[in-house]
C-alpha cells in the first residue's frame, strides 16, 4: 500500500471517530454536594440550586408504664420537624413543619407555619405555654393555648415583647364554643442566670345554657427560671376567671353556666440537677377550678431521670403522682428515646 493512500485511510478513520463521539451525550456533571448553613446554625445544609437551608430534627421513642390500678400500656411513637430558612432583605423567611407519629394514629401535624422576621403566622407553641418541665410525661396544666393564629415578637431593650390572636382555648362540651379568637401578650426579660416571663390572655366564655350569653374572661400566667451550672429551678404560676382552660384541664367542662363564671388558679415548681450523663428532674404542682357548685382541686408530684446511654440514646424513667379530690393515682413510666 503506498503511503499516500495510508495516510488518506487513517485521516478519514480519525474524522469518523471525532463525528461518532460529537454525537454522544455529554458526560454529566457530579451533583452538587451538600454544604453546611453557618448562618443558620449547626444542622442546616444548603438545598443546591437555591438559596434556602435545610434541618431535619425529631425523636424515634418507645413508652411503658404501670400505675397503681393495675392497668399498663405500651406504646412507640416519634416526631420529625423540617425547618427551611432564608436570609431575605426583610429578615429571616422560615417555615417549619412539625409530624408526630405514634401506633394509636399514623400522624399528626403537631406545628405548621410560615415566618418573616418577627411575623408568624399558622401552628405554633401557643404564648400561654410557658412552664413546660424537663419530664416527659409531666404535665403541669398551666397554659393550654391553642397556638394557631398569628403573632408578632420584637425586641424592646433586653426584654422581648410578642402579641397575637390564637384559635380560643375551649373546654370540651357545654356548649363552650367562643364566637371570637383569644387576645395573648407576654414579655420575656432575663436577668443574668434568671429569666422572667408574664402571659395576659383575654378569651370570651360562652354559655352552658340555652341563649349562649357570652362574658369576658382573661388569665394571667407567670414564670421565674434561673440555672446555675447543673442546677436550675424555675417556678410557675397563674389565675383565670372565665378561662379556665389556661390553667385546668381535668373535670370542668364549661367557663361559663349563665350564672357563675369559672374561676381557676395553678401554681408549682421544679428544680433540676445534673447527675452524671443524666439530669434529675422533681416536679410539684396544685390546680384549683371552680364553676358554681362544682369544685376541683388536683395536686401533683413528677420524679424524672434521663439518663444518656450514647450520644442520641436515652433512657428515661419517671414516677408521677397525682390527687384529684382525695383519689390518688401513681403511675411509673419508661420511656426510651433516640434523638436526632
């Protein structure tokens, strides 16, 4: 073959094989890896090809308990909470989304709601819930809001102020249905190792009866917590008057029967200490309520220890007593929880 007919051939192999290759599809590009948020917070990750961050936080949990009546249960259940954000030139711009899940009901959305700046607007941790203790079972009673609404926070100095309108906090039955949404302000101030924190909610009390006569109620709320090392203690309290459910929820079924308006009270306490990998947590309280000749008084007492066993993996035992009208009730809990 003679060399110019070699050079022709080898010339048109290498064109063919540039024109199959330009006819291939582009290798692709490896996708973009996920990169943390520092302004945000540790958790957040960057969503690529946008400008929002991502968290996922929640709890996988098995519950036991046993009280003294003999009776005992056994449950699982969890909750995971989505929060996006974004800076904006108004603020920050969040939603959250908060589902529960448990083996009695496949889900529920427990928090929903949207953000900018201090504006939230949706499902969120009512303001009159202030004095949630460290135990898991624990329930003091005080506060009761419904959280679904809108509310503003700002800051005045070192205190912060927030107001809003939430869905009335209502009784169940006696025809206890509000024809207007609750009104809530508080002020948070901290004061070195203490925070201080006062809830005013006005709420508008329906009648049992036939007519549905309405009169006003209101509740105040208040706590006092301070922490010092693996010491804290906080203590709560608040009245109401035709708004009961700010501060009882056992036995009354109405704020208002056309003739007397309810009237409540609650106050308790609780002090931590850390022990180990573990805190120690006692809990006390008494609530009162009272609509005309129907009276009710509850006193409780909550011993909680959480113990981490690894990073995430808790074990949680608790013992809760309560005397509703001189009939006692003890119930032991254990509740074991992988965090995330």
């Amino acid at each position: 073959m003679k060399l110019s007919t070699l050079l022709l051939s080898s010339a048109a192999v290498l064109v063919a094989g540039a024109a199959f290759a330009a006819d291939l599809p582009a290798k692709k590009a490896a996708p973009a890896a996920a990169t943390g948020c520092s302004a945000f917070g540790n958790g957040f990750f960057a969503i690529p090809g946008g400008n929002n961050c991502i968290s996922f936080s929640g709890y996988m949990a098995y519950a036991g308990s046993y009280s003294n009546n003999g009776t005992y249960s056994q449950g699982a259940d969890g909750r995971i909470l989505t929060d996006v954000r974004s800076s904006s030139e108004l603020g920050v711009v969040r939603g959250v989304i908060r589902t529960n899940f448990n083996d009695a009901s496949a889900l529920k959305v427990g928090r929903i709601y949207a953000q900018l700046g201090g504006l939230t607007v949706g499902k969120d941790a009512s303001m009159a819930d202030i004095s949630g203790t460290n135990g898991w079972n624990y329930d003091s009673n005080l506060g009761g809001g419904t959280g679904i609404g809108m509310a503003y926070e700002m800051a005045a100095g070192s205190a912060t102020v927030k107001v809003g309108i939430e869905n009335a906090a209502t009784l169940s039955g006696g025809g206890d249905t509000a024809k207007r949404p609750d009104v809530l302000a508080s002020v948070k101030i901290p004061a070195g190792p203490a925070t201080a924190q006062l809830v005013v909610a006005s709420h508008e009390a329906v009648s049992s009866v036939a007519g549905g006569a309405r009169t006003t109620g209101y509740a105040v709320l208040g706590k006092v917590s301070a922490k010092a090392g693996d010491f804290g203690v906080s203590v709560f309290g608040g009245t109401s008057t035709g708004a009961l459910k700010y501060t009882y929820a056992i036995s009354q079924t109405n704020d208002y029967n056309g003739t007397d308006t309810s009237a409540g009270s609650n106050m308790g306490g609780e002090v931590t200490y850390g022990i180990g990998a573990g805190t120690l947590a006692v809990a006390l309280g008494q609530q009162t309520a009272k609509l005309g000749a129907s009276s009710n008084t509850m006193q409780t007492i909550g011993v909680d220890y959480a113990y981490t066993v690894a990073k995430g993996f808790v074990v949680e035992p608790e013992f809760i007593a309560a005397t509703t009208d001189s009939v006692t009730s003890n119930t032991m809990y254990i509740t074991i929880h992988r965090d995330f």
